[in-house]
C-alpha cells in the first residue's frame, strides 16, 4: 500500500537535542560543519570548518584534535582564511591559503600545489608565526601546523575553511 510522505514543517524552526539548527527565518545556525551539494553532479560537493588551536600545534575541529575529513579518490580545492592574534592583541597576522590536495584510495592525502596571501602581517619584531597545510597525519584527514618562535606568549589560531571535493577518479 503506498505511503503518502508529507514534507518537514516545524513553525518556530527545527532544532536537535534543543540546539535550534534551522531557525524560522530559515537560517542555519549552530551546524558543527556544512556541506552543499548540486544534485546534477553527485561526484561532488563542497564543505565550511572551522578549525583553531593555540601556539605550535596542529588546528583541530574540537578538543579532541578531530581534522578535516576528505573522501577517497578525490582532488580537493582548499581555501583557509586565518588569523593568528598574541594575547595582548598587540601582534596578529592575517592570511589565505589555496591549496589542491589529492587523496588516493587508501586514504594518503598528498598537498599538490600551494598558494598563501598575507594580507597583513603585525607578528611583532624578532617572533615567527607560520602556518602551512598539513597533510602527513592519519588516513584521510587535513588541517594546518602552525609554529610560534620567539616568543613565550600565547598565539590563538582561526581559521576558517571551504573545501571542494571532486571525485578524481
């Protein structure tokens, strides 16, 4: 007997464990990640993070040093927009980075080519801060390392991510 399915309606938004997801003007809201996808090319979609950690580390989605997850047998067009600050807000640097990364079948994820934009830089004199893709950690996973030298003070890292997958083979 066939099943008539009536479409989601949910007045005051819709929400999960009291945590609203989709409020009554339609906008998403608390979403730990987001993907979009065209339903014409299923071979694809794009996802949005945010990743942050503090002084020489590797960025992480939570506190338990969860990375960006990126399918088999795909290239990925990453673009990070980040900012690093000190903890008195007198030094902070400003950057994107693009990058296309593959990963193979098994999992191995390989940065093919790089591009970063300083778009402005305060680190004060004599302190390094650097941020690079890293790729070189479990099967399938991708964020940034940073390093902090010179200086003792606490340097906080944000950055935000779009990532597109295509299927590469």
């Amino acid at each position: 007997m066939a099943t008539n399915l009536k479409t989601l309606d949910s007045l005051g938004g819709f929400s999960v464990g009291n945590t609203t997801l989709v409020n009554e003007k339609k906008d998403v809201r608390n979403a730990n990640s987001l993907e979009v996808k065209n339903s014409f090319y299923q071979d694809s979609s794009t996802s949005y993070y945010i990743l942050r950690g503090l002084n020489t580390s590797i960025l992480s989605l939570d506190n338990v040093n969860s990375q960006i997850v990126l399918p088999a047998n795909t290239i990925n067009f990453i673009t990070a927009n980040i900012v690093g600050v000190n903890n008195t807000g007198g030094g902070h640097v400003s950057s994107k980075i693009e990058s296309a990364v593959s990963v193979d079948p098994i999992g191995d994820v390989l940065t093919l080519s790089s591009m970063t934009t300083i778009i402005k830089d305060s680190i004060p004199e004599g302190e390094t801060w650097t941020i690079v893709p890293f790729d070189s950690g479990a099967a399938y996973r991708f964020s940034y390392s940073t390093v902090r030298a010179g200086t003792t003070a606490t340097i906080k890292w944000i950055v935000y991510v779009k990532v597109v997958s295509i299927t590469w083979t």
